[in-house]
C-alpha cells in the first residue's frame, strides 16, 4: 500500500501540473517537495495546499488509517470579539504507543515548522 508522500506524488503526477510550478506557488523549493514524497505522513496543511493548486481532493485519495495519520487541525472557534492575532491551533493525534511512529511524526512537524519559518523570513526579509 503506497504511503502518503506516494499518493501526493502520484495525484501530482497525473494533474499534469509541473513541480517547478507547485513549489513556485508554495513558496519551497524542489528538494523540500521531493522529501515529502518520502514521508509516511504528510501534514495536512501541506496536502490542502497541494489540492488547492492541482484542483484535487485528496479526502477519498488516503484510507481511514492514513487520514488519522494526517495532522488534522482542530477548528478554531469564532468568537464575538476579532483580533489580528492568529490564535493557537492545536493538532488531533492518535494514541499510539509506536515510538517510530511518533518520531516521524513529530519529524514532519518539525520540518513543516522549519518551512513555515523560512517562508516567515522571506516575507520579512525578501529574497536578496
């Protein structure tokens, strides 16, 4: 059963849509993609993200036990009063006692982390 990294490369694959287009308007750079093609689990976000530029639904692409594996996040609730701080969101996890598990995920929230830090940098600082 294809992982996945292997199910997000494939439905790339099939769009038609070139990488150097899709990591051009996410804002990474091809190695980054080419390593989540590898992961068991690939952050949510990220698979939103790819969807939203190949025009493609990925809920029916992954099995129930991948899609817990996802990095869902929680909905914020609207409250009355509106602030411009992005309030915290948390992720639902699964309880699993796999360590290896746990470390890759954990490890893809960590990369997703360092990426979104960079794309921070690059808005404040811009490309030099």
């Amino acid at each position: 059963m294809p992982h996945q990294g292997e199910i997000l490369q494939e439905a790339i694959k099939n769009s038609g849509i070139s990488i150097t287009r899709i990591v051009d308007e996410m804002g990474i750079t091809r190695p980054t993609i080419y390593r989540k093609f590898k992961e068991d689990t690939v952050d949510y976000n990220f698979v939103k993200k790819i969807g939203e530029i190949i025009n493609h639904d990925f809920s029916n692409d992954f099995t129930s036990v991948q899609q817990s594996a996802l990095s869902f996040v929680t909905p914020v609730q609207k409250s009355v009063v509106t602030s411009s701080v992005t309030p915290r969101v948390t992720s639902l996890q699964p309880a699993d006692s796999d360590p290896s598990k746990q470390l890759l995920i954990l490890q893809s929230k960590y990369i997703a982390l360092l990426e979104a830090y960079n794309e921070l940098l690059l808005k404040v600082y811009g490309p030099k």
